[in-house]
C-alpha cells in the first residue's frame, strides 16, 4: 500500500512539473540526482502541390526527391498534417567529481506508417528520431551520422529543406569526440539495385560497422566542417530465388558549413561526392551499388554521387526573414547494369517568408519547385506551395 501512495506521489509530481509549461521546459525537475527537462514543438503543414503524375503519401507530406512523379498527367493535390510536431525528454545525473551522466530520448509523427486514417482521427504512432547516452567524450545511442552537418541544413518550413544534396540520416552508433575530431562505428545497411533495375534490395549483411570520422571548425566567420565515410556493402544470401555473395568497398567526403554575415544573415553551404554513397545523400534516392549479373556469379559494383547546395539567409528585420535555396544530385550510373530507369539528377529550389510573431510562435510561406530525371531522359516537375506555423515550447 505505501509502495502505491508512494508511485501516486511521484507520478503527480512528475505532472505537476510538466504543467508548468515553459519554465519546465528550461529548468526541469529532479529525481534524486538527475535532472529531467521536457521540450519540443507542435508544427502545421498546409500544402498545395502540383505535379506531373500522381504523387506518393510520403511525397506528400514532405519533399522526397525520388517521388517526384515522372510521365503522368498533370495532378493537384492539398494537403494539411502536423505530423513534424516533437518532444522529447533529455535527463543530467550529477555523478560526482564534477562527472555529468546525460540522456535524449525524441519522437515525431514524421515517417510513422500506421493510423493512417484521414477519414476520422488522423492518428499517428510516435516514432524514435533519438534516443542516446553520453559520458566524458563519448556519445552511444541514435542520433545523427558523423557524416551529417546541422549547421549546414536551411531554415526552410519543408521537412529536410535540401535533402537533394543533404546528409541526412539518424542510426545507432558508438563516438568519441577529442576537441574538434570525432570518430564513430555506425549501424550499417546496403541498398543494391537489381542487374537491368527494379525494386530496391536491402540487404542488412554487413559483416563490419559503417566508419566515419569528421572534423568540425567553429569560429566568428561561422562553421567549417570536413567528414569521411569508409564503409563496406554486401549482399550475402538468397534474392528472388539466387544466392549472391559479394561486397564491395565505399567511400565518401563532405565539405559543409555555414558563413556568417553582418546584421545576422548567412550563407549554408554542402559539398559530397564519393563510391556508393547511396543512402547517405538524397534521402536514399540512389543505391549504393548494383548486381552486375542476374547470376550467382553477379558481384557488386559502387554507384558514383555527388551533392551540393548553397542557402542565403537574409533576416529583414527583427521579426521578418526569408532563405532562398538551390540543392542538386548527380548521380554516375553504369546504365549498362542499371537500365535506363534508374534516377540520374534531382534538383531543387526554393524561397521563403518567415514571420517570427514572437519568441515562441512562427508562420510563414514557401515556394518550391523540384525536377527528377531518369537515364532515358525522361523528367518530371513538382510545383509546391507550403504555409506552416511553428509554436517551440
């Protein structure tokens, strides 16, 4: 019975803290020597998207540049969501001898694949973005890649912004940071395209994790930062009926940062290009290799990628600021193992207004418009018109 009154207490004491609002979300309450803080924020979506062809759900609700539909008639389509809202909780225990233990665990409604029901309730399940420990100079959960740069992502209302040209991928992984230098061990995963095309084989059987190091400068002028990726992909098992055992070696450099400006306005900038990026640029928009047969003799051969994309971000006044953005893949296919249907180029660009209505509120519009084209020379067009509104707690 005491043992009840006494998880009763705790659980009221846990509420009452997070009733609290905004200064919770700052100060946070403690549980004996840890510290718990709680914050996020709730976003609306409202797009206007016209295309050539009919479009994903995926597309939808945030720019894909391998969805971008090809060969269709023209379609439009609106749509409202506030799937992007977030929250998580992070936690500081106080160790003793000045030794912090500290933890981050974080949920969107993003790229949740159930309850998805538009009739009625438009319900959807949390799902993990983070969840990651660290202590002295280390970082062990999910998080970021090494390979990525945040401060080199655009201030835009879409979900990645440039994922044309953007690292952008979240996976367990073990790093150490010594001052500007981190290395990491990461989760690993092969996509491989089929001999001639088709769908997409993943395969999950790495033998090694993926290898990244990464060096990151940080001054008055802004940030500069360099990274490398060393990984294998493997395919090692039977696919549609054939057993294939092969791996292959990638690799891939990233140049990214951000330049800073007078009166508060920057310049975003990335630069990749490497051996079997594959899902690692453009939001896995090509693989990272290729059967080169249909056989069980068939090994893998690397597919070559290079990124970029540079955003301006001009801050009007106090409350008004616009970015504009233009964000490109290019993608080295071997057409004679990949078929004619494979993706060759994505590109994009974009220009926004954003209204800061105060410290915690945001409303703004944005224009994009986005072009994939395949190997045989055929391409498609996206148009896209977003409001979105912004509340961080």
């Amino acid at each position: 019975m005491r043992q009840r009154k006494t998880l009763s207490a705790l659980t009221a004491a846990i509420a009452l803290a997070l009733s609290a609002g905004s200064v919770q979300a700052n100060t946070g309450f403690s549980i004996g020597d840890t510290n718990v803080t709680y914050g996020g924020f709730i976003k609306l979506d409202a797009m206007a998207t016209d295309s050539d062809g009919e479009m994903i759900a995926l597309g939808r609700d945030f720019y894909v540049p391998s969805l971008t539909p090809i060969g269709g008639d023209s379609t439009s389509r609106f749509d409202m969501h506030a799937r992007q809202s977030r929250f998580f909780f992070a936690t500081s225990t106080d160790l003793g001898n000045d030794e912090k233990l500290t933890g981050h665990i974080e949920f969107d409604f993003m790229t949740s694949n159930n309850g998805n029901d538009e009739r009625t309730t438009n319900g959807y399940s949390p799902v993990m973005r983070h969840a990651f420990i660290k202590y002295k100079n280390w970082t062990l959960g999910q998080t970021w890649s090494n390979f990525m740069d945040l401060a080199s992502l655009p201030d835009t209302l879409d979900f990645v912004g440039n994922p044309d040209a953007a690292v952008f991928i979240r996976q367990a992984q073990i790093r150490y940071t010594h001052g500007n230098f981190a290395f990491a061990v990461e989760n690993p995963e092969s996509t491989i395209t089929p001999f001639g095309g088709g769908a997409r084989i993943t395969t999950d059987d790495n033998a090694t994790p993926d290898f990244t190091a990464s060096y990151s400068l940080t001054t008055d002028w802004g940030v500069l930062r360099v990274a490398g990726l060393l990984r294998q992909l493997s395919i090692d098992g039977d696919y549609s009926g054939v057993n294939y055992d092969d791996d292959v070696t990638s690799y891939g450099l990233s140049v990214s940062g951000k330049i800073n400006f007078a009166n508060m306005n920057d310049l975003r900038f990335t630069f990749n290009t490497g051996k079997g990026l594959g899902r690692y640029v453009g939001l896995n928009t090509t693989n990272g290799a290729v059967l080169t047969g249909s056989g069980p003799d068939a090994g893998l051969e690397t597919i070559d990628a290079t990124s970029y994309s540079v955003a301006y971000r001009h801050l009007w006044n106090a409350q008004w600021r616009s970015t504009v953005l233009y964000s490109v893949l290019d993608i080295d296919n071997d057409t004679a193992l990949t078929g004619m249907s494979a993706n060759k180029n994505t590109h994009s660009y974009s220009a926004n207004l954003l209204y800061q209505v105060n410290k915690k509120l945001m409303v703004g519009a944005e224009y994009k418009f986005a072009n994939r084209e395949v190997e045989s020379g055929l391409d498609g067009d996206m148009h896209r018109l977003q409001f979105s509104a912004k509340y961080d707690f």
